[in-house]
C-alpha cells in the first residue's frame, strides 16, 4: 500500500477510537429467539453522524448476536460491481469464530475511509478483529465523474434473522451519474439486480453465519 498522509493516519486513530467506543454491554433487549436462528443481526446508525461531522467517511454499524457462538463461524465480505457486472473476487474480507463462549453479542461493521486525491479506503471490523485498510481508489475510479453517491441499510428495523449457511445483504454502497434511488430491499433478489443493474458502482456488504461442529 502506498504511503498514507498525516490526514488520513488522523482519520485512522479516529475510527480506531469510535470502533474501541463501539464495545459495551447488553446489544438486544428482549429477543426470541427461533430455534432455527442462529444469529440475528440489527443495523446501528449511532455513529454515522460523527462521521458526517467529522468528514472522514462513512460507516455501515451492526449489532450481531450469535446463539451458538462456540459453534458458529462468521463470514463477511464487499462484493464489487462496475456497469452491472461483478469483479471476481471480494473488494475485502473478514472471517472469525468459534467463541470461547456459547453466545456472542457485538457489533461488526464497515467503514469507508475519505482519503487525498481519492485515495479512499474501506474496512471491516468486529470488536474483537478487524481486516487490513483496502485501498479501493481503482475499483471506484475518479469520484468527480460519479456526482451521486449513497449508502444504505439493506434491512427493515426488525433486522435479519439468519439461519446456518445463509447469506445475507445487509448493506449497499452505491456511486452513479445519474440519480440515486433509495428503499432497495436487500431480501428481494430482484430488487438488488436492479440496484446493480441501475448505478455505475455498487459495493455490497453481506454476511453469512455457519454452524461448525466441535472437535472433541
């Protein structure tokens, strides 16, 4: 990676400190759980306005409750998109699991670093592990030519109910000519084909929760 200005290492230490914020207590307060649900996940918007404020980004929060977390293993990555077609491989990646303890509640989350001379970059994160900075200035090409940019909870407040080895959208960044359209519902495939299909760079966070059994 190349060489990143005092700005954007200024920008670092404050997302550093907001996810370290991030920890606390109890995330859920009155969940039933279904017996077939592995892990729940909900979107939490707490911190999007410090990064308004702060002009260093944006970033997409989630609070995640695994049932079985010493069985579970949680997969999340950024699919990318350019003129409707997907590049072949995740933009980032993240992967951790087996909990020392039988359920897990944090958060996990990604966020979106405004760098000089579009030097952007993404990370994801959990409150225990988080992937590297991922430079994504090529992927999104020159932002002056994409007036319109938008990020989006892929989710209702209910949240997303996951079972075990089930993929789920849970978020869309979105850059584009012409006009951006909100309200997409990441459940329905057909809805997030016309999300691609419609904007010249789209960025999907999804995420998936698998039950591994135990090696005794």
């Amino acid at each position: 990676m190349k060489t990143v200005g005092g700005s954007v290492r200024f920008k670092m230490l404050v997302l550093f400190a907001i996810i370290m914020l991030l920890s606390g207590c109890s995330l859920f307060e009155g969940d039933t759980e279904d017996k077939n649900e592995i892990a729940v996940i909900h979107a939490d918007d707490s911190y999007a306005a410090t990064f308004k404020e702060l002009g260093i980004g944006k970033v997409g929060n989630y609070k995640l409750k695994l049932h079985r977390a010493d069985r579970s293993w949680v997969d999340i990555w950024v699919e990318g998109y350019k003129k409707g077609k997907k590049i072949d491989e995740p933009i980032a990646a993240l992967s951790y699991g087996r909990s020392p303890h039988e359920t897990y509640e944090g958060r996990v989350g990604l966020a979106w670093i405004y760098g000089a001379n579009n030097k952007d970059m993404i990370k994801l994160y959990t409150e225990s592990s988080s992937a590297g900075m991922v430079a994504i200035d090529q992927f999104i090409g020159d932002k002056s030519e994409l007036g319109r940019t938008g990020w989006e909870y892929t989710m209702g407040e209910e949240g997303v109910s996951l079972q075990s080895g089930e993929t789920a959208l849970i978020g869309s960044f979105r850059m584009n000519k012409g006009s951006i359209r909100s309200g997409y519902e990441g459940t329905h495939p057909e809805a997030v084909q016309e999300m691609i299909q419609s904007n010249d760079t789209v960025m999907l966070l999804k995420i998936k929760v698998s039950e591994k059994e135990n090696n005794r």
